[in-house]
C-alpha cells in the first residue's frame, strides 16, 4: 500500500526579554513609559516615512530558445523551442488606514513559474492566493510500442516516440484573522499532477513503457492560535486527500497488468504550545493522525477480495526544555515518541515466485514501527571568544515482522566555536554514533528467500565517526573567506554480506569580494567522494565476491558585478557554474572486473546588462548557456538485451542557448 501524508510541523516563536534580579519588582520597560504628556508630533521619523500608495516593479520578458534538448528545459523554464514570453513582478500597496497589499510573480508564463498575492490589514486579517507550476523534464525520446489510449496499453507494430515529463500545478487560497492574543487561519491547496514516467510490466517477457500520471491532491489546513506574556499555544486540523484518475491498466489480451497507486487519505490533529518562565522555555507537540485506504485491487485467480480496507492510525510527541542556568551555562534536553499501528485488514493472497505461482496462499504483513528518543545539549561559554558545546541523542526503533525488531542509536558529539583571533571564526565538531539492537534474524515473512548472513545498512550494527571544521576569515575590507571541511566513517563490522563500509569527505570554499564601489564578485569550489565496500556471495554460502563504489562530486562557480557605467545607467553582470559527477565501480570474483558506470557534467554561463532608460524604465539583455552530458550504462538501446524491451537509450548530450530581453517598469 501507498499513501501521500504531509505532516504539519508548528513552528514555536521564541520569546526573549526574560526578566530577573530586582527588575522582578518593578517593570521599566520601554514599553511601560508614560507618554500621555510628550509631544510626539517633534519626534517622529523623517528618513523612513510609510509610502502610501503603490510601489514596485513590473516587468515582461521575450526570450528565443535554440535548444534539440527537452531536458534544457530544467534551466529555462520551458521546453518551447523557439520564441517565449513571461511576467515578473514584484508589487506592493498600502493606505493610511492601514490596509496592505503585495503581488509577486516570477516567469509566469513558461513552464516553471509562480504567482503569489497577499491583501489585508495590519494586525487584523491577511488573504493569501497561490499559484504555481513546475515541470520536470527526463526525456522527449522515448521509444516504446506500448501506447496509453482510452484507459488501456495498446501494442504499436511500430516503435513511438513518447516524452517523459511530470508537470504539477499547484493553486492555494488562505485566510487568517486576529487580533492581540488570538489568530485563526484556514487554508486550501489543489495539485494537479499529469505527464508520464519511465515504468515496466511483464508480458510475459520484461517490457518498459511510458507510465501515465494523472492525479489530484488536496489539502486543508485549520487551526486557531493563542498568546500570552509569556506563553503560545496552536490547535491544527490537517486533512489531505490522493486521488488517481488512471485505473489499472490492461493488455487486449490481458487485463490488470499494472496497479495504479491507490486513492486515500489522511488526517490529523495536533496541540502545540511554548511556556517561558524567567530563563527557562519548555516547548511542546502531540499529534494523532489516521491513514485510510479504500480502493479496489487487481483482481488473481482464487482470490476473491474486491477491495482493502487500509488504515494506520499516527501518534507523534515531542518535549523540549532549554534553560539559561547562568550568563554562561545552558542546558537544554527533549523527548520524543513516535508510533505507527497498521490495523489494514489482513488476507490470504496467492504468492508470485521466481518459478510460477507455487499455488500456496499466505497473508499481507501489517508493519507497524515505534520510535522514542532521547537528547540531551549543553552549552558553556569559556570566554568572550570561546563557547563549548556537547550533546547525547538516543534512539530506539522497534518494528514488527522485520529481521531485526529493535535497534538503538547511540551518538555522543562535542561543537567548539573559537573567536580568539581579530576576523578570524573557526568552529569544530566530532561525533562518534554506534548502532546496535536484539539479535539479527532473517525473517520468513519479509526475507524467505534471502541469504541468512546478508544484512540490510538500516538494520545492521554500525559506528560512525564524524569531523567538520569552518572556517570564516575577513583578512581586508573587500574579502570574506568561507571554507568546510568534512569527514565520516561508517564501519558495518558486523556484516559479512552486504555493506561493509563507506567513507563520504570534502570541502567547500566560497569567497566573497567588494573590490570597490562598483565592482563586486564571487566565487566557489567543492568537492565530495563517496567510497563504499561491499561484499555479496552466488548462493546461500559465505561472501565470494566484492564491490567498490566510488562516487565524485564537484563544483565550481564565480560571478561579478559591474556598476556605474554611462552616469550610471548601465550594469553588467556574469555568472559560470560547472557541475561534475562520476560514479565507477569494480566488481572482483576472480578477477576485477569494472561494471557499467555513471558519468555526467554541466557547464551554465549566464551574462547579463541592465540598461536604465529613466528613473521609472529600465531594459536588461540577458544570454544563457547550458552544456550538458551524462552517460548512464544502465541506460540501453531497444532489443539490445534478448528478452527485454526498453525505452531506449534516455542519455544526454546537448548545447543549449537563450537570448531574453526584459522591460521593467518602476512604480514610484
């Protein structure tokens, strides 16, 4: 089963001014003051009045698009090749009364672009409008002879091109009223899902086809806030409803040969609050939700169920309690529980093996998993230039019919923030983690035909051994240096079979320039490797043969800024990004052997020049480049492999280009 659930997180304010010593007795706050005899007509603001009326910035654009490549539609916006239009704008309105307005849009128009509009008034009620699409691109040359039409996959004689893309459209109204101490709010969101995706079938031989998505999800989301001096709490309902309007689909000579995922839906409630009392904060959230699923299920020989009655009911908690015991020492700790009871209905289905149908039945597994956990911080400031922290996280998981009904997570991790020396930040941070459990058993029910001795990474026993150290200086005016370094270790000592161990390290620097005051510029580099072992075997035996994956990242950028040219109407700006990855792997049994790889790289270079025609009007001629290629060995031909018939080879290798001319206008 299948289920879309978007759990809504609270997120707390944070109240500050805690009162102590003598101010116990007496408030002098400013707030306190009495002004009933001061003439505050001498003392308002004259450099920061409160604009009446409309102001901001309205703009069109008209882009042309010289691309061979759908997936270049990632970078523009759009997969139209050829001439393009869109709408920025950045609005905003306000009376004396108070009432407000503000309108936002970014390449409304192109395939990737949103709208957003706010209207209300100050500290009583705000309306919210959203819309928004965005669009994925995989591949316009698919190949298949498998084609969606009238709800059914129709066999071709011959091989169709088909475009793999998903394309959301999202829109959202909301509508929030208070004043003071209370706030309620209420808001509706509509997705509309629709495109294809890369799937396959067995018919009986092994057949990828494009998968048609079609569906609708719907949100809702209510709540009611209240507030003190030194308190808030929140009262949320969230309720969210899948729907899929594409049914099973079916061969002329076969029917349901694929399950569409299921409609459902999901609901919950939760309590949320925050209480200050002088230097200590106590937050806390208890949610209850439930998971339904009714829907109809693909009909097998011998089984007669029509539908399942799906349901999974949600507890979720968490406590938190961070006090300021001294000007230098802050203790903080929190729990949390987290549980998911399946009570699906159980049945008794037919069970596909490797070699046929073995004409025994047995019944679905209802998992159900609960977790608690356990962290604990402190903080002491050593000086003015050193702080000191150090925490322990605990966390226990406990799941049902699994090969390993509990493990436990232990981590112990110490921060060192240094400001001993002039412009000059260095933090550091270490960690050791250690996962163990009850004993590891390969379970019939999810595992029957499964070497014993294999281990899944999630399960299995672990340590890992984390360092991070920053590093900011500020050596002169005009340059800011920013540099990350990274390492971790994870040791699966225990497993003989499956993933023994990895390593993941880099670095990242980013500089920063102002070279004076019309020139400013950037630039970044970083790299990151991924190295894994794993060990495997042929049989139900000991391991007998071994992998290395190694895994490369990089990037690298720099941009620059000029202004003030011709009286400062013109500026000119660039910005180049490249972005490599590369995954190899070896593979030894006997001999080492190197397995089909995965290698990909991207240029993007994008220039620009701002033209201010007056105060009010301005023109900007934009270019972009985009270079892109990647070859994935998993990806092949059609009837390449006897027996297997794919979407063919979905590999990239393209030179994009886009030539945009804006006009803006300003309102003043």
């Amino acid at each position: 089963m299948r289920f879309k659930f978007n759990l809504i997180t609270l997120s707390l304010l944070a109240i500050s001014g805690a009162i102590t010593g003598s101010a116990m007795a007496a408030d002098f706050g400013v707030n306190k003051a009495n002004t009933s005899t001061v003439n505050q007509q001498v003392f308002q603001c004259k450099r920061c009045p409160q604009v009446a009326g409309y102001t901001g910035t309205i703009g069109v654009n008209a882009a042309y698009i010289d691309s061979d490549d759908i997936h270049s539609g990632n970078a523009f916006g759009t997969d139209n090749d050829g001439a393009n239009g869109s709408v920025d704008a950045d609005l905003h309105y306000r009376n004396t009364a108070g009432y407000k307005a503000k309108f936002q849009a970014h390449q409304l128009g192109l395939d990737n672009g949103f709208a957003h509009l706010e209207a209300g008034k100050s500290g009583h009620y705000k309306l919210v409008a959203d819309y928004q699409q965005l669009t994925r691109y995989q591949s316009g040359d698919a190949r298949s002879q498998l084609w969606y039409k009238d709800g059914a996959l129709t066999p071709s004689e011959h091989t169709q091109i088909q475009e793999l893309s998903l394309q959301r459209n999202k829109a959202g109204l909301g509508l929030s009223y208070g004043q003071d101490f209370y706030q309620a709010y209420v808001r509706y969101e509509h997705e509309n899902k629709t495109g294809y995706q890369s799937s396959s079938i067995v018919t009986p031989r092994p057949v990828n086809f494009g998968l048609p998505v079609d569906a609708n999800t719907d949100n809702l989301t209510a709540g009611l806030s209240l507030s003190g001096d030194s308190w808030t709490t929140n009262l949320n309902y969230f309720v969210s409803q899948y729907k899929n309007d594409v049914d099973a689909l079916s061969l002329p000579y076969l029917y349901d040969v694929f399950a569409p995922a299921p409609d459902n839906q999901a609901h919950q409630i939760s309590l949320s609050g925050q209480y200050q009392l002088n230097r200590t904060v106590m937050s806390g959230r208890l949610a209850s939700g439930k998971m339904t699923q009714d829907d109809d299920l693909i009909q097998m020989s011998g089984n007669p169920l029509q539908n399942w009655d799906g349901e999974v009911d949600t507890l979720d908690g968490k406590l938190s309690v961070t006090s300021l015991l001294s000007n230098k020492l802050r203790l903080g700790g929190s729990v949390d529980y987290s549980k998911r009871d399946n009570k699906g209905s159980v049945w008794e289905f037919a069970q596909y093996e490797v070699n046929g149908i073995s004409g025994a039945f047995k019944q679905n597994i209802p998992l159900d998993t609960e977790r608690r956990g356990i962290k604990l911080n402190a903080s002491y400031r050593l000086s003015s230039d050193y702080r000191l922290q150090a925490g322990y996280d605990r966390k226990e998981m406990e799941r049902s019919y699994g090969d390993r009904e509990q493990t436990n997570d232990d981590a112990l991790w110490a921060k060192l923030n240094v400001r001993a020396l002039d412009d000059i930040k260095l933090k550091f941070k270490a960690s050791l983690d250690n996962r163990g459990g009850s004993e590891y058993q390969t379970s019939e029910l999810t595992s029957s035909e499964t070497n014993p001795l294999l281990r899944k990474y999630y399960l299995a026993d672990r340590k890992r051994t984390a360092f991070e150290a920053k590093f900011n200086h500020t050596p002169t005016s005009w340059l800011s240096v920013d540099m990350t370094a990274r390492y971790a270790k994870d040791d699966y000592n225990e497993t003989q079979l499956g993933l023994t161990e990895s390593e993941d390290y880099g670095y990242d620097i980013n500089l920063g320039l102002q070279l004076n005051a019309h020139l400013s510029g950037y630039a970044f580099a970083g790299q990151q490797w991924i190295d894994a072992a794993q060990a495997g075997s042929q049989g139900f035996s000991s391991p007998d043969w071994f992998a290395d994956i190694e895994d490369e990242f990089i990037n690298l950028g720099a941009g620059f800024n000029y202004s003030g040219l011709l009286e400062d109407r013109l500026s000119l700006g660039g910005d180049y990004l490249f972005a490599n990855s590369a995954s190899n792997t070896l593979v030894t049994y006997d001999v080492t052997t190197p397995q089909g790889d995965y290698t990909s790289f991207n240029h993007s270079l994008k220039l620009h020049a701002n033209y201010a025609l007056s105060e009010e009007m301005a023109l900007k001629l934009a270019y972009q480049y985009e270079r892109y290629y990647d070859t994935d060995y998993a990806q092949i031909d059609v009837n390449t492999v006897p027996g297997l018939t794919t979407l063919g080879s979905l590999n990239h290798n393209y030179n994009a280009h886009q030539v945009m001319l804006s006009f803006s206008y300003q309102l003043r």
